[in-house]
C-alpha cells in the first residue's frame, strides 16, 4: 500500500502509522521511509534507511524485503552515476530472488533498474538464467504499459458497445420481444 500510495503522490504517513502501531519497529518501516526519501529526492536518507535495512538492524518480517531493499540500493546507486555498485547490487538482488522465482519485485521497481536490467543481459553469472526469466517477464508486462486494458477486457468493451446488447432506448440489455 506505501509504494501505491507513493506512486500516485499520495501522503503515506497514515499507512506507516498503520504499520508501526500493527507491527511495531520493523526492517519494513525503515524501507518504507527509504522509498518516501528516494522518491523525495533525497539520496543521502534514502542511503542511511537502506544500510539499516541491509545490514538487519531491526527485525524483518516479510521474506521479500531484503530483496526490495537491494532494488532500492540499485536504484539509488544508478541515481548517484554509481553504475558498478549498481550492477553489484542488481546481481545481489538476483541472487536473493531466484531460489524462490520471485519476479514481481522487479516489475515493482525503479525503472531505471529494469533499464540496468535490460542492458546487463547475459552478464549476471550463477543469476543468468533466473535474470533472462525476469527480463522476459518484466518486458512482457513493460510492453503492455501503454494499453492498461488486457485483450479480455477489450473484447468485454466491444461486446458491451455494440447495439446487439443494448436495449432500444440505450439502457440495458436488449430483450427479445415475443409475438
């Protein structure tokens, strides 16, 4: 919920208040506050959140938030022209997320990581493989962007416009009249 709020510019203190008072003081507080700080444009913040994220200062609760905590650092790293400590960072990431095939954390990222991702393809070493899968499965999804309708739904949308299912006065389905 932080991130989504985040992304539509929303204010996110009420969704932290939620977690901290839920929850208590967690890893997953820290990254919260590490994406608020990056998304804010403030790089030396967003650093010192991660570190704390990184290095389990506090506990975590959700298995996917070292892994989240290593995009955000590749982000960060590419936003500072840190684009080998970026690379490190996006292999650690790989290598966090294979074991368990997680793939939606990077369609869920900076764009810029998906970018670094894109133009790194075949060097990742041991993370090749699970790397090429997430390329695919994110730029699957990344080409969709621009028609936020699936073929389903689009499908749904011309049935829905056409005469055949309205009826004569506009409203609703048409009815078959019976002699």
């Amino acid at each position: 919920m932080h991130r989504g709020a985040l992304e539509l510019g929303q204010d996110t203190r009420a969704v932290v208040d939620w977690a901290r008072a839920n929850a208590g003081d967690v890893a997953e507080l820290s990254l919260m506050h590490a994406w608020t700080a990056f998304a804010n444009g403030d790089p030396d913040t967003t650093e010192t959140l991660l570190h704390d994220v990184l290095a389990c200062v506090r506990p975590t609760l959700c298995p996917t938030t070292q892994l989240e905590a290593r995009l955000l650092e590749t982000a960060l790293e590419i936003h500072n022209d840190q684009r080998t400590k970026a690379r490190s960072s996006l292999d650690a990431a790989l290598l966090l997320a294979a074991p368990a095939d997680l793939i939606r954390p990077f369609h869920q990222t900076d764009i810029s990581v998906r970018q670094l991702l894109l133009e790194q393809a075949g060097g990742f070493g041991r993370a090749n493989e699970f790397a090429t899968k997430v390329i695919h499965a994110v730029s699957t999804v990344d080409s969709r962007q621009d028609d936020a309708l699936t073929d389903r739904e689009h499908t749904v949308l011309v049935l829905l416009s056409s005469p055949a299912v309205h009826r004569r006065d506009g409203i609703g389905p048409r009815c078959r009249s019976t002699p």
